[in-house]
C-alpha cells in the first residue's frame, strides 16, 4: 500500500513537472506518464489545487524576476545619480537608494540570510563568486583605458566560450 502511494506521489510530481513545461492537456500528460486519460485529468486537478494553495510557482518565479530586474534598475539609476551630482548630500540620498536596492535584491535572491551555516552551500559559493568579482570590477576601474578595454574584450569572449558550453552541456541533457 505505501509502495502504491509513494509511486502514485511520484508520478504526480513527474505531472507537475511536465505542466510546468507546458504540457497541460490529459492527452498528453496521459501519453508521457503512461496512465489512463481520467487518470492525467485527475493529477492535473491535484496539481492545480497544489498550486493554489502554494502559489503558481511559473507566476510567482516571474514576479521575483522582475522585482529583481527593478531593483537592479534602481541601483542603475542611482549610482549614475550619484556620480553625475556634484552635492554631497545628494551622493548621499543616492547611495542611501543603492543600499536598500541592494538589501532588497539580496532578500529577492536568498542572500539575506544573517547565519552563514543556515544558508545552503550552492549560495555560500555564489556569494564568494559575487565578492569575487566586485573586487575584480574594481580593479578593472582603475585601469587605463586602453587597458581596461582589452580586459573587457577578454572578459566578454570568456562569457561567450562559458555560455557556448553551457548550452552544448545543457542539449547533451535527456529528457525523461
């Protein structure tokens, strides 16, 4: 009996998968799970109530998404407000924005975590990365022109070798 319902469970995990692909007619769910067409409407229904209870998960990613992309923007903003201003008070209004843009944006990514242990392993690293490369930024500021545009010429040609990688890696992946 528990077996029965654990692969039940599974499946209906392997359904909100596929909807989450796109997938949402019982014909099709049906086909790819290998269940009967009453069967696919039933889990269809069992996933939906899932997601009303906990959020459409595709709404609420898209949401996050441009929350993120605002605040972004505002730091954007502010920063240029910042370095085009010659009052001190407003470099100071301005880098007070930043700061809660920031804050903002690190609660939107996960990063506000105040405890290093709470926070999982893949984020510990990510912010290590993200360190990292605010101090390479700066670095890259100070150099002369000349210099600092052959660096960016080295960098975008990196992120175009890691990105063509990244999707060859990623069409060598099968679908299940």
């Amino acid at each position: 009996m528990a077996n029965t319902n654990l692969k039940r469970e599974q499946t209906i995990i392997r359904c909100e998968d596929y909807m989450l692909r796109g997938y949402d007619r019982p014909s099709e769910l049906s086909q790819l799970l290998n269940v009967a067409y009453n069967t696919a409407k039933e889990y269809i229904e069992i996933v939906k109530a899932r997601w009303q209870i906990q959020g459409d998960p595709i709404k609420r990613e898209a949401a996050r998404a441009e929350l993120i992309k605002k605040a972004q923007e505002v730091i954007k903003e502010s920063w240029i407000l910042k370095s085009n201003t010659k009052n001190n008070m407003e470099k100071i209004s301005a880098m007070r924005v930043v700061l809660h843009a920031i804050e903002r944006l690190t609660k939107l990514q996960g990063l506000d975590t105040n405890n290093s242990e709470d926070m999982p392993l893949h984020m510990s690293l990510e912010i290590q990365r993200h360190n990292q490369i605010v101090l390479l930024a700066e670095q890259l500021n100070q150099l002369p022109a000349v210099e600092k545009d052959k660096a960016k010429e080295m960098i975008r040609a990196e992120i175009t070798k890691r990105r063509a990688k990244r999707k060859k890696d990623a069409a060598e992946i099968p679908e299940f």
